[in-house]
C-alpha cells in the first residue's frame, strides 16, 4: 500500500533496535527542510504502517514524539497535519555560500528586468490609482457561472484531447465580428490567433518576427516596459522612439527598423492618438522597407467625446500590421485571453509559435468567452461600463483642475482607463509618488515607462480601481500632498 505521499524512509536492518528512531528522525527531517508542508495532512497510522511494511505501534509512537516536540498538531475526527513552523528557524538544505552561479542560465535571463508594474500590496492604498486595471466588481459574474455550467455539460461528454493552436472556431469568429462591429478591423477568422493574453502575443511575435542580435524594433518611447522585455529577450536591437502631442514620431524611425511597435489609440502612457498624418507616413514606411506594424489596441474600445478613430490594421493595404487586443481590459485580466489579428502570410509561423510555448488556451474559458460574445453580453457590458468609466474621468479631470490647476496639466485624448498629467518643474513626480504613498494614495509615475533619462515629469492615473465618490477626496489630498513638498 502507497502513503499519501512520495517520501522515502530508508529502514535500519532488522533486528536493530533502531526502527522507531529512524521512522521518527526522517519524518522530522522532512517536516525541518520543508519536504512536507505546513498543514499538510499526514496517513493515518494504519496506512503509513502497512505501506512501511512495519508495525502500527511504531508508527503510533513516531507521531507522538513528533506531536510532543510541535512538529504535529492533531484535528479531532480529521486527522494528523504538519504544524505551521513559520517561527522556528528552518535550516537551509543547500551549501552555505551567497547564491549558485548563474551562467548555467542564458544570459539576458541572469539579470532579467523587473516585473511591471512591480508587486504591491492594493490593501495599503485607500485610493488606488493603478493603470491597466478594470472594475471587475461589475462585471456579471453569475452569468458567467451560469455560462460555464451550460459550456461544461457537453465537454464532459467527449474524449479527452488537444484541440487547435490558434484557437477555438467559434471564439475566432466571435471575435471577428466584435472587433469588426467595435473597432472596424475588417479580418477573416483564419487571420485570427488567439493567445493568453497581449502578453503572450507579444512574446510570439517575437518569437517569428526577430533574428538574434539582428532585427531593430522599434518602441515607443516612453512606451510599455513588458512589450519591450519581451523583444530584448529575443535579442532584438531596441531602438527607443520620441513620442510628442501626436504620437510616435515617424520621422525619428531608423531606416533599418524591421518591427514597429506602437499603441496609436491610446498610447500608453501619455494617452495621445497617432495623427493621420503619422498613420498614413507609419504605414508608408512599413510598405516600402518591408517592416512590420504591431499595433497594440489594449483599451481602445473606451473612447469619450472623440470620434472612433480607424485602427491601423483598417487603414493597412500591404499586410503590414499585426492587430493585437485582449480582454483584459473589457472583462477582467485573470480571464489571460487576447488575440492577434495576423497577416496571412504570417499564419503559419505564429500558430506553430503558439502550439511549441503552450499548445493552446484553456478550452473552458474560450468557450465562454465566444457565447458571452455571441449572445451580445460583452457588448453590453462594454457599454455599461462606458458610462461609469466616463463619469470616473469627468470627475478626475474636474477635481484635477478645481484642487491642482495651478500645478499640473491633463495631456492626451479623451481615451482608454487611464489619464495622463504632467507636473510643473517645481514637483518631481517620484518623489510625490513616495509622498503621497504614505498618505494612501497609489500613483504610477511616467518614469516607470521610460528608459532614456531625463523622462517625463508626470502620473498616469488609472480610475479602474477606484470609486466615483473616492475621486475628489483623493485628489484633494493629493493636493495637500503637493503642498508638504512644494
């Protein structure tokens, strides 16, 4: 009979008088090097005894022992559990030097860069201003309940089995005609991949479009850290590109960039729009140098008084663009489905891509996901969720001028989850950011976007993650924060 763990004891010979020790000395150990986990539970005495091939009593009597030294903690009518020995000292089980040496790894991933935006605890900020994050408290989770009930009623009816790379039919055609209808991306379904994420997109593409320490990228400066990381970790030459009052300046584009990397709806994170004069020139240098677009639609879908805008894969006549959305934004991120909008040349490639990282997106969730497109809820939900994000940015941009007026300035258009500001020369928006942290407020400066100094003196100030009724009172101290410093 098995344990309910794989742990191996190594018995003394028979006849050594030493059984119960070695049963006891060897549970503890791996109790000690954490081999068996706080609040795990343990076989009971009969099981562990007869998969040992050793009598109960002396199984009996190791668990008393470690019972009497606070190693066990026995639930009546449960059974036995490893104790929680968080405040006991642990020993290390590995040699005592500083850390093992690292060029066993490949070399970009030795000193890898910092996870965006970093971990940081929501509970501490009473007023959170974080970029990139919806309300998910509205988003109708019982029907969501009720959707993976009906999805999971056949799935349990067929054989188990890997399915397609690029993702299920009916969600590619789901998210054909939302896109087409939400942002007028005219595709076919076999132009779309679907992937975990915009991330995963990311890593993809880099992944087809990248010769090693070869291809320029070019990247939005200041522009989106993860995208970035992902193309150096391919071993793409980054090439930092300006961005001004009408997005990336395209006249700053090196002759020999081959991929273009760019955010024209809402560039993250100053919020401008990529002039037409800037798509028409965008894509006329990606036509007649053979280069690739990816355009990066993360909250286009949120657009307030402005006129919808054409995305750049509409404009594109040449199969130069690579459309990339998710449902981060629209949904919830935990959701980690997004999608590419492929030239067909590129197909092939990027699902082969796709099958080698993960083979595919969980079945489950891409099933949902199509009905509740299908059945019109995510655009309903789009809808609702328009309404209050533009009250949230009313009121921001109100209390903004009414308590900060004379010490900022909104910049960018009426666009996406976030609004961007810029600060007057007399505040350092790091140091502000540090400040008010203290007072509860949580403020993402632009800095953190940037990699070329001296970088822009701002916040951008997401208003997913924080009530209407908040707003006012934030910045109100916000203001008062700025006073303590300035």
């Amino acid at each position: 009979m098995r344990p309910f763990f794989d742990l191996a004891i190594t018995l003394p010979p028979q006849g050594s008088g030493d059984l119960l020790r070695t049963v006891h000395r060897q549970l503890r150990a791996a109790i000690d090097d954490g081999r068996l986990q706080p609040g795990l539970r343990l076989p009971s005495t009969r099981a562990l005894a007869a998969a040992l091939g050793v009598s109960r009593n002396t199984v009996v009597a190791a668990y008393d022992l470690l019972l009497s030294e606070g190693y066990l903690v026995i639930h009546p009518n449960v059974g036995t559990y490893v104790a929680n020995l968080a405040s006991q000292p642990m020993p290390s089980r590995t040699p005592n030097r500083v850390s093992l040496p690292d060029v066993r790894l490949n070399e970009f991933w030795r000193q890898p860069p910092p996870i965006f935006p970093g971990p940081m605890s929501r509970d501490a900020f009473r007023y959170d201003f974080r970029v990139g994050l919806p309300d998910k408290t509205l988003f109708p989770f019982s029907l969501w309940r009720r959707l993976s009930t009906r999805i999971l009623r056949p799935l349990t009816k067929t054989p188990a089995a890997y399915t397609e790379p690029e993702g299920r039919e009916a969600l590619r055609v789901a998210i054909t005609k939302h896109i087409s209808y939400a942002r007028a991306v005219s595709c076919r379904v076999e132009n779309v991949v679907v992937t975990a994420g915009a991330q995963q997109a990311f890593d993809l593409l880099a992944r087809i479009l990248v010769t090693p320490d070869k291809t320029v990228v070019a990247v939005e400066e200041p522009g989106y850290p993860p995208l970035r990381a992902a193309f150096a970790a391919a071993r793409a030459k980054i090439a930092p590109i300006p961005v001004d009052h009408e997005g990336l300046v395209v006249e700053r584009l090196p002759e020999d960039a081959r991929v273009i990397y760019v955010t024209p709806s809402h560039q993250c994170p100053l919020g401008v729009t990529l002039s037409a004069r800037r798509r028409a020139a965008l894509l006329d240098f990606a036509q007649s140098r053979g280069a690739v677009v990816i355009e990066d639609d993360y909250d286009g879908e949120f657009r307030f008084n402005d006129r919808p805008i054409d995305a750049l894969q509409t404009l594109d006549r040449h199969g130069s663009v690579f459309y990339v959305g998710t449902f981060s934004k629209s949904l919830f991120p935990s959701i980690r489905l997004g999608y590419v909008v492929t030239p067909l040349w590129a197909r092939r490639a990027l699902v082969a891509a796709k099958a080698y990282t993960d083979w595919h997106c969980a079945v489950i969730a891409q099933d949902m996901l199509a009905a509740f497109i299908e059945e019109g809820h995510l655009l309903r939900h789009i809808r609702k969720m328009h309404k209050i994000y533009a009250e949230r940015r009313s009121i921001l941009k109100q209390s903004l001028d009414r308590h900060c007026g004379d010490r900022l300035s909104v910049i960018g258009a009426d666009v996406g989850l976030h609004l961007t500001v810029e600060l007057a020369e007399s505040l350092q928006a790091r140091k502000l950011a540090l400040t008010a942290a203290a007072e509860g407020i949580r403020l993402q400066p632009l800095d953190s976007y940037a990699t070329q100094k001296p970088a822009r003196n701002g916040f951008a100030l997401g208003y997913g993650m924080i009530q209407a009724n908040q707003i006012d009172e934030a910045i109100c101290r916000l203001a008062q924060t700025m006073d303590k410093i300035g």
